[in-house]
C-alpha cells in the first residue's frame, strides 16, 4: 500500500496513512479491551499530518477518530462493511447480515453549521448568539474519561458543557448542535432475518467493529514472525518493520512451500 491522503471532516485536517506493519498488529494482539485508547494508540504510529504539524489525536472529535478508523479499514480491506447479528426471533436464530459502503455510510453523516452558532474565545469552544451558553465538541479523550463512569452522559455535558445545569429544552438544542456539527458514527442498522422475516437492528460501532476485524487479523503476527524467522533467518525487528501486507506475503508463500515439499 502506498500512502494514503485522508480527510477529517470536523477538524478539517488531511492526514497521511502509512501502512499497517508488526508493531501495530503486535499492539493489537496484546490489547485486553477495544477500546478509545487502543484506537488512538494505533493511529498515532499510523498517521500524520499532511501540514507536517503535529496531530495530537486525543484531541479530534470521536466523529473525526471514527472516520479515520473507518477510512483506514477501507483502504486496507474493502469499503464494504458487513455486520452481521443473530436473529432474535424464537426458534430461529439465523445470521442476519447488513451490509453497506464506507464511502456512503460517511457521506451521510457529514457534519453541518448550525445557524446561530459561533466560535467562542477560547479556542475549540462554540457559543450561540442568543442563548448564553457555550459548548465544545465531544474528543477522544472525553471519551477515555468517561469510559468507566457510573454516569457517563451526565459526565460528558460536564466536560463540554458551560453551564452544564441547563433546562431540558437548552440542553437539547445544544445536544442538536453538536449532533449537528460532530455526527455521532454509532447508528442502529435495520436489518431483516432471510429466514423469518423478523426486522431486528444491529447497532453499528465504528470503533468496536474495526479493532476487532484488526485485531482477528493481527493474530496471525507471532505465527507469521515464527515462520519468517526459521526460514529466513531474520530476527523478530527486522520481520517487524515489514508492512503486514509484505509479511502475510511471505509467510504465506513459506507455506506453500512447505505443503508442495
Ligand atoms: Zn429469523
């Protein structure tokens, strides 16, 4: 894979993808729990700033981390997603699959200006024009905080929200705002069961969905390295830096011919 140009469409920023190598599926294998963290320690080896500037990821709204996670499995798989669920209808339980395009799925969703909205001082804050309120936009990092809280929505306005104790009616249409402007990449699919025709949704999580196809396919790395490593003679960091494309090449070919033998 040569690298790639990627567009974040909150943020603004073009970001260069390098390829997926060892250190990245080593990361993944290892991980314990999909989840913000892993999807930015990840990224962070893989992207960079087309501007040469310095991107500190954490910072990106969860729409932009989603959509660099979803253009990054595009480019390296396909930009077909299927997602699949077990029909919950009784006595049935077949496999019911949903399946949709990256490239649609982020042209649906892409951010808009909300008309009354404006940036305020304090840089990454918004305010309205008629309402004293102001509001910034949910990051990874609020995600990571607000991960293990027992009251993670009550949490999350706290940290984005000024003043955060407002009426129902102002904090909803700050919810539409930033619904608005940072669309949120977790959706209900529909979905229907080919069996029964029961009409089920899948709930559709960018983050979960994409380190976990990552992390079945990384597993292979300490198989691959073994091979690589018996065969050629390499050590563990040389076979490492190889991208995965080029060390799933190499093993594969290493079994071919050890089944031909
Ligand atoms: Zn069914």
């Amino acid at each position: 894979m040569t690298e790639q140009i990627l567009h974040l469409p909150v943020s603004g920023l073009d970001v260069r993808l390098r390829s997926l190598g060892g250190m990245e599926d080593l990361l993944l294998s290892e991980a314990t729990t999909l989840d913000t963290q892993l999807a930015i320690t990840l990224l962070s080896g893989l992207v960079q700033a087309v501007d040469g500037s310095e991107i500190e990821l954490e910072h990106l709204t969860i729409t932009d981390l989603d959509t660099l996670l979803l253009l990054t499995r595009k480019i390296l798989f396909s930009d077909w997603i299927r997602a699949d669920a077990t029909c919950p209808a009784h006595h049935c339980g077949s496999r019911i699959e949903v399946a949709f395009q990256i490239e649609n799925y982020l042209t649906h969703e892409q951010p808009r200006k909300v008309r009354g909205v404006e940036p305020a001082d304090e840089i990454g804050w918004f305010r309205f024009q008629n309402l004293p309120v102001s509001f910034r936009l949910p990051t990874g990092a609020d995600q990571i905080a607000i991960a293990y809280h027992p009251q993670p929505e009550q949490s999350l306005i706290e940290r984005c929200v000024c003043p955060a104790d407002l009426p129902t009616k102002q904090r909803k249409r700050v919810e539409r705002a930033m619904a608005a402007m940072a669309p949120s990449l977790v959706q209900l699919l529909q979905g229907q069961c080919a069996e029964c025709g029961a009409v089920v949704e899948i709930l559709f999580d960018p983050q979960q969905f994409v380190l976990r196809e990552l992390q079945n396919q990384a597993r292979f790395v300490y198989e691959d390295i073994h091979l690589l490593a018996m065969y050629y003679q390499w050590s563990e960091a040389e076979i490492l830096v190889l991208p995965r494309v080029r060390r799933m090449y190499y093993a594969e070919r290493i079994r071919q011919t050890q089944k031909s033998a």
